[in-house]
C-alpha cells in the first residue's frame, strides 16, 4: 500500500472508531460492541455502498468514489465540513501526481497593508504555514520571525521547538493541537509537497506531542477564534483573530489579531504598541 492509499485508509479507520452509534440512526442487531465507533458495514449501510465496497477503500485499495459517494461517506461518518475536504482530497489525490509550487513571495502592496494596519497584530502565512511576514505589532506580540533563520521561519515549528512559545500561549495544548490539525488538513490537499513532508518529519522527530498528536489524523479548519497569552512585558491578554485569504493567492493567509474595546487586553495591546514605537515599555505597563 502507498503512503497516500495508507493516509486515506488511517483517516477512515480513526473517523469510524470516533463515531457514536447511538447517534447514527441504526436498526439495534443485539450484539455486543468490542471496539468503540462504528462496524464498516455500518458505515457501508449509513452510506448506501456495498460493504464490501467501502472496506476496499478502507484497505486504500485504489477506488476513486463519485463526489456523490464521498460526500454520503462523509455524512454517515459525522464529518465536518474540514474533515470532508480531508477525505475528498485523500481520495482525489491518491494515485494523481502534482507539480512543485513556486517558492511564496509577498507582494509590495500586502507589505504596504501590514504598514497601515499598523494598531493591530497582523501575520501572513502561507503553505503549511510558513510565516512570510508580519508587521510591527505582530512581531512583539508574538516573535520576531524575520530575525529567524528562513528554513525555521514557520508557525507550527516554532510552536512546538520554541520554548518562548510555550510559555507565551496560557492555552498552547490548544494552539498546539490546532496547528497540527492544520498541517493535517493541508497536507491531504498536496501530499506531494516536499516541504510539507520534512516540516512534519522534523516535528515528529523533535516534539513527542506533535507526533502524538499528528497520529490521532484530526483535521480541523480555524478561520476565527481567540488565543489567552501572557506576555512578558505586558502581561495576560486575549486576543482574537480573523483570517483573510487573498484573492487570487489561495495560500496566502492574513491573521489579523484584535481585542475588545474598553477590556484589560485592549490596554495590554495599546501598551505594547506604544512599547513598540519608543522600545521602552509604558508606564504602568507591569512590564517584566
């Protein structure tokens, strides 16, 4: 079995065992349940294919489903919209080849954007979350990613390989675990991808929570959400945060970071945002 036909039988095998049969809408049979989730013929029965059709392609064998088929698999499993993506492009993908991407650029004008966005934390990320740039309030919010090595300039590493980060995020085990099912996500829709392949191998070799993590093949899209930090110059905050894709550049991403009005977090911002003008923290800031 390839790599790619071993990824889409794993996913298969761990979203069946995470379904809960009392919710699936099946006839009760009277038998004993030794393993949690669901049985394949269930799954086959909640999908309307054969049995012995959708073990084939839990086997990865190569079957390349309708998008009528993949979509009724993704119901009867209880997938979300990420978790159907995952198992279309895992399918789509199997046995198609594709051509390396030209290496990221950020355009003059997103630069010029990031200049003017310049009262919020703003990062740009492209594949597999490669930071390409930030503006000044992101990079004091977060790290300095510019001052990085560019092979180490990555979000998900330095999440996991950084110890700043660690100690920055009040919530890592949840940041961390999304930037894996990020990864996840993306690296169904391009397997191929090189580099994609040796960010995950490094992580895996270097972070025992990564790989934990990364076997548990959860996908999940964030487009919106909050981060709890703790700063060491203007301490705890939340913040929360919008994602923008470009269009016509459907891998490269803005993360634009911003807190209520009137709330502690808002003067924790504003304070590192005047710290980054005089490169001394404010009075009263708590700085440490």
């Amino acid at each position: 079995m390839s790599d790619r036909n071993s990824e889409l039988a794993d996913f298969l095998r761990r979203a069946r065992s995470q379904c809960d049969p009392s919710r699936a809408g099946l006839p009760a049979d009277g038998r004993v349940r030794r393993v949690p989730g669901l049985r394949r013929e269930e799954v086959a029965f909640l999908a309307g294919v054969s049995a012995d059709y959708y073990a084939r392609l839990e086997q990865g064998r190569r079957i390349l489903p309708s998008k009528a088929v993949i979509d009724a698999i993704g119901r009867a499993l209880g997938l979300d919209q990420a978790g159907r993506t995952h198992l279309a492009d895992l399918i789509g993908t199997t046995n198609v080849p594709r051509r390396a991407r030209p290496v990221q650029r950020v355009r003059p004008g997103v630069y010029q954007l990031l200049d003017a966005l310049e009262a919020v934390p703003v990062l740009v990320l492209g594949r597999r979350a490669d930071v390409l740039a930030q503006n000044r309030l992101g990079r004091a919010l977060f790290a300095d990613f510019d001052r990085m090595p560019a092979s180490e300039r990555n979000y998900a590493r330095w999440m996991f390989l950084d110890d700043d980060a660690r100690t920055l995020f009040v919530d890592w085990q949840d940041q961390a675990r999304a930037a894996v099912e990020n990864l996840r996500l993306e690296a169904g829709n391009d397997p191929g991808d090189r580099g994609t392949a040796e960010l995950i191998a490094d992580l895996r070799a270097h972070s025992p929570e990564f790989d934990a993590w990364w076997n548990e093949h959860r996908v999940y899209q964030r487009t919106h959400g909050s981060k709890r930090l703790r700063h060491p110059l203007v301490g705890d905050l939340t913040v929360e945060y919008e994602t923008l894709t470009l269009p016509g550049d459907a891998d490269t991403t803005l993360f634009v970071y911003s807190t209520e009005p009137g709330s502690p977090s808002r003067r924790a911002l504003d304070m590192l945002a005047s710290w980054t003008l005089t490169g001394t923290p404010s009075p009263g800031s708590g700085g440490r």
